[in-house]
C-alpha cells in the first residue's frame, strides 16, 4: 500500500546519463521561470510546452505519456476555482445568471497550464535520475551534508518501516471484526487511541532502531560527519548541455513579457 | 455433506507488481484438524494465510470459513471466526498494556463489558500469562510476546486459528511451551504455516506442502515426513 | 480525489506566483540552517541516524489511520507530535526531511513551492505546536494529564495555523481569494486537528507508559526560544493577512500594483531606496511589502539566534543527550 520509492525509471537515454548536478539546477530554474510567465503571454506555454517535449524525447519518453502524468496536480485546481467568479473585470455570461470573470478564466488557466508543466519537469528529473545520484547532485550543489544525510536515511528507512506499519495495519485489520446483531468498531476515541497506540508502538521500534543503526555506525568509525568523496568538477560539455534548456527557457520569458502580453 | 471448517477452492493471487504468488490453491480443513502448512520461504505459506481473513483478496477463486463464502460485506464476520496469529508479535502488541490488546477484538466487536473482560481473562489463562493483564506489553520476552498475540487472537473465540511461523525466535524452552500450549486446545482447528519440522511432527497429523506458490503435497505428516526425496526437492528437512 | 487537495497541505507548483514562492525559500533556508546549528549543538554525533530514521517514522506514521464517519478518516501530519518528543529543532529538521522527501520522490507538493510547504508544516506547525504544549502544560500545573491535554491543543493549533497559513499564501499569490481559502482551509482542518490531536496525544500515552524516560520536560531556554520564534512567525503572518496583498480581492499582487492610491499612503524609505526596480509581472509596491516581511521574519530570526547564546552567557545548560 505504501508508494515503491523509485519513479526511476532506469535507462541510457541522454538524459539518463546527463550531469545530476546539470539537472537539478535546470529543474529548478525550468520551474522557477514557468512561474515567472505572465499570466496572459498565451503564446509562452506551447513555446514552454515544446521544452518539455522536447526534454521528454532526450529521455526517450513518450511526450504524451509526459503530460498525462504531468496531471496528477490537477485535483488542486480545486482551490483555484473561485478565480472564475470573483476576479473583478469584464465576463462572459452563460445561461442561468453565472457569469465567467474574463480575468478570472485567464488566471485559472494560466495555473493550470504553469502546474501541468511543472510536474512534468519534476518528473522528467525523478524518472531520469536515480536516488543515489538525486543525494549525491544536492550534496554537490552544496545543500547542507547533515540534511542530504537525513534525506538518504529517511529514504534507505521508509520501506522498511513503511513495512511495519503495514502489518501493523494489517494486524488490527484481522482482529477487527463483527459480531452478529451489535453495532462494530467501539467509540470514536476508541479508534483515535488505538491508532495513536500503533504510532507510539512504531515509534520505539523506530527510535530503537535508530540506536542501533547509530551503534553500526559507530563501530565503521563514525564519529558526526557523514563523508563523502569530493564530486568531480562539473564538464564544459554537462554544463553546455544544461545552458540549451535555459537558452530556451530564457528566449521565451524574454519574448512573453516583451511581445506576448 | 456438511461444510467443513476452511474451504478454499481456485484460489489464484498475484502481487501488483505482477509477481504470481499462488495458484489455484485448493485445500478443505474439517473442524478439528491440525493442518501445518509447510515449504520453502517465498512459497506462499503466509500470502494464504493472509487470505484465509479477508487482508489479501484473490482475482480467482473462493473462500468459505465454517460456510460463510468470504466476501466484502462477510469480511466482519470472518475476522470473528478466523483468528490470525503474526509473524512477529510487535505487529501484534500496539496497546500500551497487555489488558488493552487482549481486549481489541471483544471491543471492536463491540460485545459488553462484563464479557469482555471474562474473554480477557479466559485467553490470558489460556496461554498462562493470566498475571500479565497489567504489564506493557512492550517489554515483554519474545516468547511472552507470542503468547500474548496468541491470546489477543483467543479472546474472539475463533473457529480456527491460524498461526504463521509459531516459534521462529524462540528458544528451546520457550519453543516447549508453546508447543505444550497449542496441544492443550483442544478441539481448536489449527492451521500452521512452520519451517520447524518438529513442531509440525508433534502437533499436526496432516501436512501440505506448499512450493511456488502451489500445493505440491497433501497427507499424512506420518507419511510425507518419510520422504525426503519430496521434502528435499521442495526446500525441506525432516528436522 | 478532490478531497485530496483541501485535506493535504502540500502546495503543488503552479500555485504559488514566483515572488511568494521564492519568500518561501528564504525564510526556511533562514530557519532551517537556525536548526542545523542548534541541533548539532544538541545532540552531538547522534543527531542523524536518529532524524533520519525518526523521518521515516513520520512517513509511516501517516500511514496509520483511524476511520472517522462514511468514509473518510484521520491520520497523522506529526509535526507537534515529533516536537514534543525530540524538541522542536530537531523537529523542523525532520519534518523538513519528509516534506522535501515527499516532493522530490513523489510529487507531493511542488519544488519551488517547497519552500513555503516546509514552512508551513515544518516550522510554523513546529514551532506553534510546541509553544502552545509548553504553554498550556505550563498553565494546567499539576493537572494528571496536563502533559496529554497540552500536547493535544498543540497539535491542534499547529494543524489549524499551518492551514491558515497556506491559505495566506495561495491569496497573496492570486491564486485563491481569501476570503473563500481562508474559511475553507481553517474549517477543514479545524476537524482533521482533531484526528492530529487524537493520535497525538494516543502516541505519547503509549511512549509515556512504556518508555517514560524518552519524554523530558521542555528546557526552560528551548521553551522561551520556540515562544519568541512561533510568536514572531505569527506576527507576521498577521501582517501579511492584514497587508494589502491578502485583500479580499483575489488578484491580490495584481491588484495592488493597480491600486497605487491605497499603496501611496503606505509609502515608506525602503521604496524610496528602490524607486525603478520592476520585476516582471509584479509591481515595486508589492516587492516593498515583500521584502518588509521578509525583513521582518529576519529579525524574529536573529532574535531566535541570539536568544540561546544569551541564556547560555547567563546559566551554561549541559547539551541535552538523547541516550
């Protein structure tokens, strides 16, 4: 029930093989300027669209594929629905008196264009690249050793304690059963302390295992600092690689808030 | 022809990942019986028994229990008769106190106080721990743990108790014990999934041998046991 | 699956506009390096296998729910929960691990808008958590349960806040008016606080009876730092509600770059200092607020830095060891 940890998605594709580093960056500041496009330079998003695509088909994925998986923040748009009825400024009257805010339809389809594609380009990093390389790229890119240490020991431990909630689940699921003709489940408090119980009960095998864990790792030596192996300097032809999808990137934003708006 | 106590016809289940665990597993236990479920790790010993109440549900094949064709709105009813006993017992234990676990299944059943109690008291004894109600369960010996999952299981009085790898971990005197414990209930339907040969010899007249995810061999313990060109070829000693 | 949005609080991107989010950025790399110092000062060498897998915790730990009514029920954020029994710095510290965990390896919640999801359950339900359970442990003295009942309001509180919180930011950014994100946010979670509570306060009724001894009493310095940092964090909260960014209005930035009358009146030197600076997209106005706040959530900042190093001038307190 728990989620398998890998989007990964292994391959060989150029991408695939791409600087982790170069990659992480790109991410970051492909989404950083999807949100930076203003609201009303239509014509940005197929231009962004195209980038995607185009970033799908270095990592031999189906750009269709791509955008249907790009969909999975979707359901939030939820809380962007009111933008259709409040924003002031001209609107479009359907029937039956509701009335379509112009600005309001503009802003609700700009989220959801700028959400769809940036999931897509969160996706193309986690799909192409291992989380073995992810911790080594943000360790590189000079994020703070102990929180990438975190990240790596919550990951390397989340199935393994995803696990035992599992059968923790699972265990509470074969004792919970129904009598003939009585009404089944106890009281509302009942439940709530019962599943505090299981919480508190995975949290000492969690903190015991930790000792653990700690006195393993005392014993290789350990003494506060995680090491690691000093990265390789980043290559001319990694970082060249990375400049073409901010090239892009730039020439777009550039063109939407001179000429699109 | 009266019903018998598990049947399980055409039983086919494969993990989500596509990964086939059993297939058409068919097996019939008569009220009474003492069926050990025996094989190699990854043969499919506890995916069954996690289907006979109800956690894992099978694509093919169907279920009864005393009758009672296993389906959503039976899963209630089931979990009433088919006692199930985990692996390990920290799974099992998530109250703070051994009262409050053995308690779980009369309250969730939402029987009365008074009875609740008797059932408490009755499983606690059951498996001679009837003065550990107050203790944290938590700090319990391995072989303390077991039986008090035992007894968690007991107290809803089921039809058949299923137990999965009954005295991994313990040691030998503890291992006695609960052998000792699971002779004297007398009349209880038992199914256990075991490596622990012997255990299986002293406590289950019949034995099904379980590979790949099929039933491979169904007979006499007496009988199976002697062969151990059939034991050997499915991952097994005679112990 | 359209609940799924308004009960988890994990602000996909999209939503957030690029200035907020980036806001969002700095204030929790500000509060989280505050944490990184702070623990290491704490715990020692220990401190990483014992978050690291306490994040794992967290992420299992919402896997344990408990059926409410038809249908639904109610699980664990844990960061009140996790605070009580490590402190809250540590707590920010692995409730940042799951949340960036969370939107890295699954989507759950975007990546520029990381910045301001950490926040929001990372350090402003942290910290508010915390304060409150001290706060109301303090007050009902020798209650039996006041530990229980206090740890239960925190939690509350600091699911309620966190939701209010996130509403703030999807207003200021124009993505939802405030005045229907707001009282949706804070009605919905005003219930599942209830669950956090619940399982909260089960959790350590568990911990407490059976290892008794992993539950201290909070550290009068560590008490008074989360007071002034939770306090400050709602401050300025509260300012940015009250700004005129958080109008009622749904367009929020967009709107007060228009309404430069209501803007002049509020004028103040910081503009002056940055008279043609244009961002694309948003006005200076609202970068002057922006950065007013930005200034303003510094300072809580460094008043949570310097408070532990004055406290320690005065009574030098023995790192506290986690056995």
């Amino acid at each position: 029930m728990y989620r398998s940890f890998e989007r990964y998605q292994p391959g060989q594709s150029p991408l695939h093989r791409a600087d982790p580093r170069v990659k992480v960056v790109v991410t970051f500041a492909l989404i950083g300027g999807i949100a930076l496009t203003p609201t009303h330079a239509w014509p940005a998003y197929p231009a962004l669209w195209t980038l995607v695509a185009g970033l799908a088909a270095l990592a031999r994925f189906s750009a269709w594929r791509m955008a249907r998986l790009g969909a999975v923040a979707l359901p939030f748009m939820l809380a962007a629905l009111p933008l259709l009825i409040t924003v002031p400024g001209p609107a479009w009257t359907l029937g039956g008196g509701i009335a379509i805010s112009q600005a309001g339809l503009a802003r609700f389809v700009a989220i959801l264009l700028k959400s769809w594609l940036s999931v897509q380009v969160a996706l193309l990093l986690t799909m192409t690249t291992s989380f073995a390389d992810l911790v080594w790229a943000l360790g590189s890119l000079r994020v703070p050793g102990t929180l990438v240490a975190l990240i790596a020991f919550m990951v390397r431990y989340s199935t393994t304690l995803g696990e035992e909630a599992e059968r923790l689940l699972r265990a509470r699921a074969a004792r919970s059963a129904h009598a003939e003709g009585r009404p089944a489940g106890g009281t509302l408090f009942w439940r709530a302390r019962v599943a505090g119980g299981m919480v508190g009960n995975l949290f000492l095998r969690s903190y015991e295992r930790s000792e653990r864990v700690y006195a393993a790792m005392l014993a290789r030596g350990y003494a506060g600092e995680m090491r690691r192996l000093t990265p390789p300097p980043l290559s001319w032809r990694a970082a060249l690689a990375g400049a073409v999808p901010l090239l892009w990137l730039g020439i777009v934003e550039l063109a939407a808030m001179l000429w699109w708006q | 022809m009266c019903p018998a106590m598990i049947e399980i016809e055409g039983l086919s289940f494969s993990y989500p990942d596509g990964q086939r665990a059993l297939s058409d597993i068919s097996l019939r236990v008569e009220a009474g019986e003492r069926v050990a479920l025996v094989g190699p790790n990854g043969a499919g010993k506890s995916t069954l028994l996690l289907h006979l109440n109800g956690i894992l549900r099978a694509a093919d094949g169907a279920i009864r229990v005393a009758g009672v064709a296993l389906t959503d709105r039976t899963l209630g009813q089931i979990r009433a008769m088919v006692g199930l006993v985990f692996q390990n017992p920290d799974d099992q234990l998530f109250s703070p106190r051994v009262f409050e676990d053995v308690a779980f299944g009369p309250l969730h059943m939402g029987l009365p106080e008074d009875e609740v109690r008797a059932r408490v008291e009755r499983a606690l004894t059951a498996v001679g721990m009837s003065t550990y109600a107050d203790r944290m369960s938590y700090h319990l010996s391995l072989g303390e743990k077991k039986r008090i999952a035992l007894a968690t299981v007991l107290s809803m009085n089921p039809r058949v108790l299923a137990l999965d790898e009954p005295s991994s971990g313990l040691d030998p005197r503890a291992r006695r014990s609960l052998i000792r414990l699971l002779q004297g209930l007398d009349g209880q339907t038992l199914l256990i999934a075991s490596h622990d040969m012997r255990l299986v010899r002293e406590l289950c007249p019949r034995m099904v041998i379980l590979d790949g995810g099929a039933i491979v061999a169904d007979g006499p313990t007496e009988t199976l046991i002697e062969d151990s060109a059939l034991l050997e070829q499915h991952g097994l000693e005679r112990g | 699956m359209f609940l799924k949005p308004i009960l988890a609080m994990h602000i996909p991107d999209g939503f957030l506009s690029a200035p907020v989010a980036i806001v969002g950025w700095l204030v929790t790399a500000v509060l989280v390096g505050l944490a990184l110092r702070e623990v290491r000062d704490r715990l020692g060498d220990r401190q990483i296998p014992l978050m690291g897998v306490l994040a794992a915790f967290v992420f299992a730990a919402q896997m344990i729910n408990f059926p409410v009514a038809g249908g639904t029920s109610g699980h664990l954020i844990g960061g009140t929960l996790v605070a009580v029994l490590l402190g809250p710095w540590a707590a920010v510290l692995v409730m940042t691990t799951v949340v960036a965990v969370q939107a890295l390896l699954f989507q759950d919640g975007g990546l520029l808008a990381l910045g301001f999801n950490v926040f929001n359950m990372g350090i402003l339900a942290v910290f508010v958590g915390y304060a409150v359970y001290v706060w109301a442990r303090r007050a009902l003295g020798a209650q039996p349960q006041a530990m229980l009942i206090a740890a239960a309001l925190g939690a509350w509180v600091s699911v309620e806040l966190a939701a209010m919180a996130t509403a703030l930011e999807l207003a200021i950014s124009g993505t939802s008016p405030l005045d229907v994100a707001l009282p949706a946010m804070a009605g919905i979670h005003a219930l599942i606080g209830i669950g956090e509570a619940l399982i909260t306060v089960g959790a350590l009724a568990f911990v407490r009876q059976t290892r008794p001894d992993l539950l201290g009493a909070p550290s009068a310095g560590v008490a008074r730092q989360s007071a002034l940092i939770a306090a400050g964090l709602v401050i300025a909260l509260a300012i940015a509600f009250a700004s005129p960014l958080a109008d009622s209005d749904p367009d929020g930035l967009e709107r007060v770059a228009e309404d430069k009358a209501f803007i002049d009146k509020a004028e103040d030197p910081v503009y002056e200092v940055l008279p043609d600076y244009t961002v694309p997209g948003i006005d200076d106005e609202a970068l002057t607020t922006i950065i007013a706040g930005v200034i303003g959530v510094l300072i809580v900042a460094g008043i949570g830095f310097a408070v532990p190093r004055l406290v320690r001038l005065n009574a030098p307190e023995k790192v506290r060891q986690q056995q």
